[in-house]
C-alpha cells in the first residue's frame, strides 16, 4: 500500500514536464537525448503534462538509428514515464493514449490513462475488447441444478476495478458468478 501512495505522490509531483530524456533500447545505438518542453508543446495542444505527454508517447524514434524501441524518462532521468516495449493504452473509446508506467505501476489494473481517469470519464469499451461467455459456460450450474432449467449465463464488468466476471442472467434472483 505504501508504494502505491509513493507513486501516486510521484505521478502529482510530474503534472507539469520540462522536458523528457529519450534512451534508446538499440543494443548497437543506445543514444540519450533531451526534449524540452518547447518541442514538446509544438507536438500537443495544451502544456506539456504527465497527463497528456501519452499521447506523443509512441511517436519518438532514435534520432541516430531511427529504432522505435525507446524509454522515455523524467527530465532528471529517475523515474521511467514510457517504454515501447511494455506500453498499455488507454481503453476510453476515441482516447488511444499511452498510460504512464507509473500510473498502471500504482494501479496494475489500470485501464484508462491519467487524463481520461482526471476527467474521470466512464470508460466506453469497443465490443473487441468485451469477452465472450466460454464454450462450455453458457448455462447457469446453480440454476441447472436446483430448478431444472437451462438459464444462460452473461458477462458482467465490476465497476470498481473493470475486470469482467461471467454471472447468471435471471440476476437478481440468481447470484451464481465466476471470475473469468
């Protein structure tokens, strides 16, 4: 619990970038250059923040090999903000942006980025993204067994932390669930 507030107090500390240190993952390259937040401004709409740098976050590349594999640090170069090679996006339909390592690092759940998650928007999934009832799953056990009768089973999303959970569908009368 104590490093998820050290990182939430980091990630609150970060609002305001001056600019970010690039490293290169090229094994033969590993060049390190510094973007300052002037460049950065030209790329975004607003001043450049920890909230919205995810969404230049996948358009750097080695100015001196052209790789797209990158680390993205903090202006003092202490704290990873992006990695090309563990990126997770924003799953708020229309956003795309990049989430910050040490927001899904606090929250492993995470599924928005830090400004869809600040506006505190209700997150709207593709139907690409929502799961399917498993083969073999598709009737309720409890209400097989206790009425005799076939009931599918649907799958419901937990509003606290997003994860999905596949549940009986005459719900409420049933409360037969199972994580997925």
């Amino acid at each position: 619990m104590c490093r998820v507030i050290s990182v939430t107090r980091q990630i609150n500390r970060l609002k305001s970038i001056i600019g970010i240190q690039i490293l290169c993952l090229n094994q033969d390259c590993q060049a390190n250059g510094m973007i300052g937040a002037s460049t950065l401004k030209n790329q975004l709409v607003d001043e450049p923040t920890l909230a919205n740098i995810g969404q230049i976050a996948t358009k750097f590349k080695c100015r001196e090999c052209g790789s797209k594999e990158y680390a993205i640090f903090d202006e003092s170069g202490s704290m990873m903000l992006f990695n090309s090679n563990q990126m997770k996006f924003c799953k708020v339909e229309g956003c795309d942006a990049a989430i910050p390592i040490p927001r899904w690092a606090a929250d492993p759940n995470a599924i928005m980025c830090v400004e869809c998650k600040s506006a505190d928007e209700t997150v709207t999934l593709s139907k690409a993204d929502f799961p399917k009832v498993p083969i073999g799953k598709q009737t309720c056990p409890r209400c097989e067994s206790k009425r005799h009768k076939k009931i599918p089973t649907t799958i419901y999303q937990n509003r606290r932390d997003g994860d999905y959970f596949l549940g009986c569908s005459s719900f409420p009368s049933c409360r037969w669930s199972e994580p997925l």
